[in-house]
C-alpha cells in the first residue's frame, strides 16, 4: 500500500517556532492538507530570510507536485517577499497559521493580519515532539520592548501569556506522552502573566507546575532576560532540583554604551550579578546568552567588553549573532559597521565561546551526572552539557571531555 503524500514543516529560528511547528503540522492535517511543504520561517536575521528563500526554491525542484506554504515572523513582517515567489502557493502570518481554516483548499493566497490586534495566546496541546525526549511549551508570546536592533514584536505582536491552567493541562499531557523533560518558552519569558488576572510571574508559574505536575522529572527555562527575575523564580532556582541550572540570557552585549543604544534594559553590572547570585544558590549551574557582534558605533574596546563578559559572568553557551540591520528598525538608520568587521567580530565571539565551553565541559569530568538521551548514544545532563555514552542514560561517571561534550 502507497503511504499518502505527506506534510512536511521545516523550522527556522527559535524554541517557540519548533513548538509552532507542531501545531502548524496538526491544523493542517485537521484541515485535510496533504502533499506540502510549510515553511515556519524566521526574521531575526537578514541571513535566515535569506536561507528560507533558498530553501523554498530547493524544496520546489524536489517536490514540483507539492503545496508549499510560507508562515513564521519572515512572513509576517514581509508578506510580499513571500508573495513574490513563483515557488509559493500560500503565506500566511503568525496568527492564521495556528488555525486549521487558513489550510482549507480554496483560502486565500496571502493571509497575514495585523499582528498587534492579538490579544490573547491560547494553549496549542502539542501532543507530538518526534524524535525529541523533550518537548516545548509555550507559556508566553509577543513583546512590549522595543529594542532598536529588534524586529521580533513587528512578528509577534504584544507580550501576552497562556493562563496557568492552560500550562499545567498541557504540561500533564505532555508528561504522559512520556516526556521526561519540559521546556518553557516564550518571545519574552520573563515578562510571563502582566496581561493575565492578579498578574503571576514567570517564578510563580515554573512552582505552580513542580507541584501540580509532580511527574515533570525535568523543567527547563528556554531563555530570560536577567533583570526581569522575579523573586519567586530566584527562590525556585534555589530550592527545586527539577528545575534544570542552565540558564540562557538574553545578554546581547556587554558594553553599558550600546546595551543604552540597543534599548536594553540592563547593564553590564547586572548580567554579571545576576550570575553570581544564581551561582551561590545553584553552584552546578551553567549560563548561555545571546550575544550581537557588530552593533553599529560599537568600538573595538567597546566590543572587548562583550569578549570579556563571558570570563566575568561566566557564560558557556553562546548564541552569536553578527549585526543584521532589519528595515524599520532603528539600529537600521544608525552608523554601520564595515560587514567584514562585523564577521570578524562574531568569529571571535565564537572562538571564545568556544574556549568557555571546553573549559566548562574539562570542569566535569570525574563527577557523576545524571543524563537524558537524545538518541542511543548523546545525553544531556542537567546544565546541559551533552555527553556521548554507551550507557542507557540515568546517573553516569564523565570519564574524560572533548571541546564539544563529554564522554561517560
């Protein structure tokens, strides 16, 4: 018997689009789609709109007979560069993608409304994360900032929360679907509950599901910003084991004079504290962060201070990224740097990086670590480490370390 052509999502980006991911694929299957390629793109970057479009006429020469259709924040932001390709059937925004009509045959060609007009993020009940052990929950989505470099709330709207009854029916849902791990995500996770009744915060969330789900064996922070920590989320970090320590900032610099014409909302001082306090109360903790290379005006000593937050802050996983100026944004009208700079400065970024990971990793070798597998042969251990290992996962010894994981 001939399988049914079927429907493939490709996923550029974050955390929260892999999780959109999934529920894009289970609306268009409700909806009867069948044959299609979705592409569940990303607009932090020039570079990623770049690598869609490539991969949209790629995916046309592989599959002629196929449906392609285009979503995510690339979409949503610039509509009509989609619109434009003779490759694509159908674009549609960050809201139509997650309702089943937007996939019906007949819908139109281009949908995408504006995003600002959303108000509520509802619970998508992702049942199915395949060849993961662990899945994504989306708690929160959109942003109220507006950083100058940033045009992700142009792609996802206003900051706006899912209720925490939604998060712990979903988060029991996923647990008997035999995650052992959750993920938390979100555009802007620490700015969790603003918008919902009495206000909860990120901190009183990650404790309301440890205790309603006690079959959560693993909860994770996708990523946060440090100034927004709130004290239940401190006194979380300290007291529950099942909150994994690993925490990634959303850093992007550590120079105080382009944080102030990023728009940030901390200061360097900040990120290096909030690390040390995390670090008193949680001394296995391991910490990653965002970092831009490049900013426009930004200085060789004031990029030496980015270089130098990795030692003083003690991060170990870094998410480069070489300035990419996106139209509309204000850092787009501000001095740019030379492009062969702005590279050069992020593969320095990495390198050291790089050297911070293997120092890290060197640092575990000789303990015992308790990993989650991802397949039959790499593991994750609580900080996040990864580790190769012939063992079936559970507590190991790390015998020794490579620059890239450990070996148990």
């Amino acid at each position: 018997m001939i399988a049914p052509p079927s429907i493939e999502v490709v996923t550029f980006g974050c955390r929260l689009n892999a999780y959109e991911s999934e529920a894009v694929k289970a609306r268009a299957t409700e909806a009867g789609l069948s044959d299609a390629v979705i592409f569940n793109t990303c607009a932090v970057t020039a570079e990623a709109v770049r690598q869609s479009r490539q991969a949209i006429r790629r995916a046309r020469r592989e599959r002629p007979g196929a449906r392609i259709i285009v979503t995510g924040c690339a979409a949503q932001t610039e509509p009509d560069t989609y619109a434009a390709m003779g490759e694509v059937d159908a674009v549609l925004g960050n809201a139509e993608k997650l309702e089943a009509a937007s996939f019906l045959a007949g819908a139109e060609r281009v949908r995408v409304n504006d995003i600002m007009s959303v108000k509520e993020t509802a619970s998508q009940m992702v049942d199915s994360f395949d060849g993961r052990t662990r899945a994504f929950l989306q708690v929160q989505n959109g942003c109220d900032h507006r950083c100058t470099f940033c045009i992700i709330p142009y792609g996802r709207g206003n900051s706006r929360s899912v209720g925490i009854g939604g998060v712990i029916d979903e988060a029991r849902r996923l647990t008997e679907k035999g995650f052992a791990e959750i993920v938390l995500t979100g555009v802007d996770l620490t700015s969790y509950g603003h918008d919902l009744p009495g206000q909860p915060t990120l901190g009183q969330l990650v404790r309301k599901v440890l205790k309603l789900v006690p079959e959560v064996k693993r909860l994770r922070i996708s990523s946060i910003d440090s100034i927004e920590a709130d004290d239940a989320l401190m006194r979380a970090i300290a007291e529950e084991e099942r909150l994994m320590p690993h925490f990634h900032l959303s850093a992007q610099s550590g120079d105080d004079m382009i944080l102030k014409r990023m728009k940030r909302r901390h200061a360097r001082a900040d990120t290096i504290r909030f690390c040390d306090e995390v670090r008193r109360l949680r001394p296995e903790v391991a910490f990653g962060a965002d970092l831009i290379a490049g900013f426009p005006t930004e200085s060789e000593e004031m990029f030496a201070n980015s270089l130098k937050l990795i030692d003083d802050a003690g991060l170990s996983y870094l998410h480069v990224f070489p300035f990419s100026a996106r139209k509309g944004t204000p850092a787009a009208r501000m001095p740019q740097l030379d492009r062969r700079l702005v590279k050069d400065r992020a593969a320095r970024l990495r390198v050291k990086g790089a050297d911070a990971l293997a120092a890290r990793l060197a640092s575990l070798v000789g303990t015992t670590q308790d990993l989650l597998m991802e397949n039959d042969t790499m593991g994750r251990t609580p900080c996040f480490a990864p580790a190769r290992t012939a063992a079936p996962g559970g507590s190991v010894r790390i015998a020794s370390a490579t620059r890239e994981h450990l070996v148990a």
